[in-house]
C-alpha cells in the first residue's frame, strides 16, 4: 500500500464513551488531520447484521465495505445502544476484522493531500492498524462516569434508555472487547495513558496538544 512520507499519524485506542471521540476530532482540527471512528465500521456491519440477518455472509460484507467512504459513516442511526452490541459481536470475527483493514489503512498512511495527516481511535489501532503511528494514546475514565457521559447522550438524542442499562451493556462491551482473541483491546507500552475521569474536554485536550508539540517542535 501507498504511504504517504512526513504525515502526523495519531492513534488512539479506548474502551466505550471514555472521551475519545472528542479528544480525535479536537486533535484533527487543531493539526489538520483525516479523522476515522473506527468504531463506526463495526457499528455500520453491526448494523448490516442486524438489518440483513438472512444474507448476512463475509461475501456480502466484503461488497458494502468495499464500497465504503468516510462520509456514509456519519449518520446518527449508528450511534443506537442495540447497533453498538451487535458492533462488538461482528468485531469478534477476525475475517470480518481482515475486510475492514484497507480502509483503515488507506485513511491511516494515505489520507487526502488536503490533510498533514491522520487520527484513528478505535480499539486495535495502537496495536494493530498504526503499529507505528508517531502518537499514541489509551484514553479511558471510570466506568460509572462513562456510563453517566453515555446516559446523557442517549438522553440528547431522546433513546429510552435507563442509565443501568447503560451501565450494564457498557461493562458487557469492555468484555467482549477485552476478552476476545483477535485484536482484544489493551494498552499497548508505548501508548501514552491519558485517564479523563477528571478532566475537562478542553484539559484533556491541553495535555494531550502539550504531547504533540513537544515532539512536533
Ligand atoms: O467505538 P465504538 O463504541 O463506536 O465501537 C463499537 C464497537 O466496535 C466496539 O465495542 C468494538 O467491539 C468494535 N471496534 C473494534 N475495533 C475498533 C473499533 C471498534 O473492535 N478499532
């Protein structure tokens, strides 16, 4: 694959609704960079399983993605408690895995010449899709405060949800997550911790930008 030289990669892994949305797309706009949820992926199959659960097969997944641009990610359809569960069973599956690895990749190393570079989060992408990425970051918080920080979105986007549902399908992903055999979602060592339990999104963003610069300059 082509990569593009002297690009700024960031990549950033997370459990669910630890802030690093947020944090990647405050990094994009302050560095010019591509942002790709990865997680988005995952959901828009998790989706597609849920939806097309009769032809449901690796052929048919393959068709969709390969067909896929940044721009189909974003709707808000996406971000439903029912699509996130079934976006952590399809993930499980390392063949559903490899079909999604291009994309990743091209956004990753080869984004548009409009941007200096690139910022991934997801779950596997300090340890598997930008090994050597420039940055890389794990960014978590307490599971209560990311439940309540879940609870309020769903809350925005009026989803009849219970915060303990929140909080419970919340601790089921970072399961499912954490415990499956491919591409289980840890720290890798060279990631740099960043735990937003207490922090602000502006903080969060200050240290995280004092990290950048310092290398950058
Ligand atoms: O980040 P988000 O909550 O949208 O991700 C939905 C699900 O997709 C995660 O719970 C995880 O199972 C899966 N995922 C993954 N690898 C990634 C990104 C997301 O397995 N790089």
């Amino acid at each position: 694959m082509k990569k593009r030289k002297n690009i700024i990669t960031v990549a950033i892994d997370s459990p669910a609704a630890a802030g690093a949305g947020t944090q990647a797309r405050y990094i994009a706009k302050h560095y010019n960079l591509l942002y790709l949820d990865t997680g988005k992926i995952y959901r828009l199959i998790g989706k597609l399983r849920i939806k097309y659960f009769e032809k449901f097969s690796y052929k048919f997944i393959k068709k969709k993605i390969d067909k896929i641009n940044i721009n189909i990610l974003d709707d808000s359809a996406l971000l439903s408690n029912d699509i996130a569960i079934s976006a952590s069973i399809v993930a499980k599956d390392n063949k559903i895995r490899k079909i999604v690895k291009n994309f990743q990749y091209k956004c990753a190393y080869n984004p548009p010449k409009r941007f200096s570079g690139s910022v991934l989060d997801g779950r596997d992408i300090t340890s598997v899709i930008m090994k050597d990425a420039m940055f890389k970051f794990y960014i978590t918080a307490n599971i209560k405060i990311r439940a309540k920080r879940r609870f309020l979105e769903f809350k925005k986007l009026k989803k009849k949800i219970t915060y303990n549902e929140v909080l419970k399908s919340l601790k089921n992903r970072d399961y499912l997550d954490k415990s499956r055999k491919y591409s289980p979602l840890k720290k890798t060592k060279d990631s740099i911790l960043i735990n937003t339990s207490k922090l602000s999104k502006k903080a969060c963003f200050m240290k995280i930008k004092s990290i950048i610069d310092k290398k950058l300059i």
